[in-house]
C-alpha cells in the first residue's frame, strides 16, 4: 500500500484538492486519492490547485499555487516576501482566524496525544491577544541567514536557500531592517539583532558584537535584567509581562515557600518569585546555557536565599531536596518524562509549565496526570503573530483522591 501511495503522487505534480482542518507545524490538511497531504498556505474549506514539494511512503507536502474557492478568512498578506521567506506561515490568514486556528491546534494536540479534552472538561480556550493587535512589529530578537550575495534574508520553507529580504514586518522597527539589509555581509556569517525594553539596539556576527552594546537592559514588573544580547529571552516584545503575570497568578507564592524555576534563562520568572518568597523563602534555579547562567549569577549576586546550578535539569533536578512550587519553562522539546518523573517526586502543591510547542505540553501534560497531577488551568497566548507557534501556560494540581 505504501509504494502504490508514493506512486499516485510525485514530487512536481500538481493537483486540485479541497483544503482540511488546520495541523501542528503551519500546515493545513488536504487528502488526494487517500493520501495525506500537508499544505503550505491554504485555509481550511478552500478549494485550490497545489503543488508537490516531497513525498514519502506516509504523507506527502505542498504548497498552494492557485486558489479556485478562497475562504472568507483569505487576505492579501501584507508583507511581499510572505510565503517566500520561511519566516511566517500564516499571513494569508486574517489574525483573527489565526487565534481561532492556534486554539484549535492546542486543543487537537492535547486530545490526540495527551488523550485530555478541553473542551469536555470546561476550557474555553481562546489565544489571547497581546499588542501589538495587528500581530506586527512584535519581534525583538531576530537571527538572519546570509545569502552569498552577502545579503540578510531567511531560509525558506523545508529549503536551504536563503531568500533575500529588505525589510521584516514581523521585526521590531527599531531594528532598521532596511539599513541592515543595505550592508554587506559575509556570506558565512548570521546576523542577530536585539532590541530591549529600554531602547537599546545590539547587532551581533556570528556571536561577536559589532554595534551597541555588549549587555542590554530588559525591565519587566519593576525588575532590571541586565543581559547579554545572545541570552535567551522571549522575543515578542509583550511576551515578558504577560507571562510573568500568568504565571505567577497561578504560582500563588506565599512567603517562606520553597520554589524550584526548570529552565530557568537569566531569571525572569524567578525576579517576581522572590519578591513573593521573603527572606524564609527559597529559590532554585537550573539552566543549562553559560550565557544565561553568568546574567543570571550577576542578577542575583548576593541574594542569599537563591541557588543557581547549571546543568542539564535531568542530571541536577535530584539534587533538590524540597519543593513547595515549581515553575518550569522548557525550550520547544519539552521536559520529558524523565524530568517529569523527577519533579513529581518532589510533591510540589502546584507545577506551572510554560512551553511553546502545543505536542510537547500535551505529552508532558499526560505524564503528569498518569503520576497523580491533574490540569486545572490552561491559557493560549498569541506571541508569535503571522506564525504557527503559540505559547502556552498550563498549571498542574495534586489530584484529590
């Protein structure tokens, strides 16, 4: 069955399809003689002529090359590179039918591979909206390919290539990406700019500083991060704020409590923890990369009560003896079951995990609940506008028995 499946379609061939329910990585689904298509660009009901991009025994890509019957959500995507560049998936779409398609993504993910319906239990999940409402300007750390031409660009969709840009409506203006893409750069090189809270501009080649400076200034909820450019921090610019909110109205620090922070960067989230903790509090922090460790050792220099291990969170989470809460903030992959065998043992009354891929929270969320935690709160948030990734913010309970 496989090899009659690669032989109705090939690579090339184009083919009328009706466009189906939106999928995990930007794609809609469509079926052509059975077989299952993911497709670049197109919007749910549609009818439109598609191209192969790649097929394999299972499933099949494509892009959409003309649209026959558009949907009523279609719109004239406002930057010309979309659909080109590899940088956005969703320009196509109104923003608000994006939301509505994020929503319905975390809810297919968490029903298909967590086995937990939302919708049954009562979650009304609607994306937030986050300014900017228009979902563009958000983007404060960009990292640009450079083409041969020695021009900034992206790679494009599933593509090597890097397609040349002058200009990035998802990036923040303060930016300048017209005057970045004006320069000459070596072909070998990556550009990555930042731009932070307080005005500041860091470009960067290829991990060295070329202009600005060499540590920025984030300010979120009366805390100061002084941090270096290449240290991971979230990229839309609203991100910080609402986040911290999120998660800190579920946390429900109380002072004295023990707090472990998964993941932990320079210490966003655990700013606003310790000013909860007081001085019979406690707070452990666990983060792998050396250059979030050294911002974060400089942040809480002199903060007694904060330990700060770095390390795989695998390998250093046993050491923690105690923990009233825990806050977890995985990068795309998620936690895993290992770590979160690790964290229930330590019978924390609450687990707050932020994570920005839907299929790793649903998974990890599954685990949890197989190991006695239930989920009691859920939120999406539009933080990637004119993309397919949403961030979420889920927090966990001790199941009553």
């Amino acid at each position: 069955m496989e090899s009659n499946a690669q032989e109705r379609l090939k690579e090339g061939q184009e083919v009328q399809v009706q466009i189906g329910p939106v999928a995990h990585g930007g794609h809609f689904v469509a079926r052509y003689n059975g077989q299952v298509i993911f497709v670049r660009h197109g919007i749910t009901n549609e009818i439109a002529k598609v191209k192969i991009t790649s097929v394999n025994s299972k499933i099949a890509h494509a892009e959409v090359i003309e649209v026959i019957e558009p949907a009523t959500s279609r719109v004239a995507a406002p930057c010309k590179f979309a659909g080109n560049c590899g940088g956005c998936d969703f320009q196509h779409i109104d923003i608000q039918t994006q939301r509505t398609f994020k929503s319905e993504i975390v809810k297919e993910q968490f029903l298909r591979i967590g086995k937990i319906d939302l919708s049954e239990r009562g979650f009304d999940l609607v994306t937030k909206v986050v300014e900017p409402v228009d979902g563009l300007h958000w983007r404060t750390r960009m990292d640009f390919a450079v083409s041969q031409n020695g021009k900034i660009g992206f790679y494009g969709a599933r593509s090597n290539e890097v397609v040349e840009i002058d200009d990035c409506l998802i990036a923040d203006s303060r930016m300048n990406v017209g005057e970045l893409s004006g320069r000459s750069w070596k072909s070998d090189a990556r550009v990555e700019v930042a731009v932070s809270s307080t005005d500041e501009v860091s470009i960067m080649r290829s991990g060295r500083s070329i202009s600005g400076p060499t540590q920025i200034v984030e300010q979120v909820g009366g805390s100061s991060f002084k941090i270096s450019p290449s240290a991971f921090w979230q990229s839309h610019r609203a991100a910080p704020v609402e986040l911290v909110k999120a998660a800190m109205s579920l946390l429900d620090v109380k002072s004295g409590d023990h707090v472990c922070d998964l993941y932990s960067g320079v210490g966003l989230f655990a700013a606003a923890i310790l000013k909860e903790i007081g001085s019979k509090g406690f707070l452990t922090l666990i983060e792998s990369d050396k250059t979030a460790i050294a911002d974060a050792r400089r942040i809480f220099l002199n903060k007694e009560n904060v330990k700060i291990i770095q390390g795989l969170v695998a390998q250093q989470l046993p050491i923690v003896k105690k923990a009233d809460l825990i806050l977890l903030d995985p990068p795309r992959t998620g936690a895993g079951e290992v770590v979160i065998k690790q964290l229930v043992k330590l019978r924390p009354r609450k687990i707050v995990y932020v994570a920005c891929d839907p299929a790793a929270l649903a998974r990890d969320a599954k685990t949890l609940e197989d190991l006695g935690y239930k989920l009691d709160h859920i939120q999406a948030f539009d933080l990637f506008p004119m993309t397919q990734h949403i961030e979420c913010v889920a927090g966990f309970s001790p199941a009553k028995r």
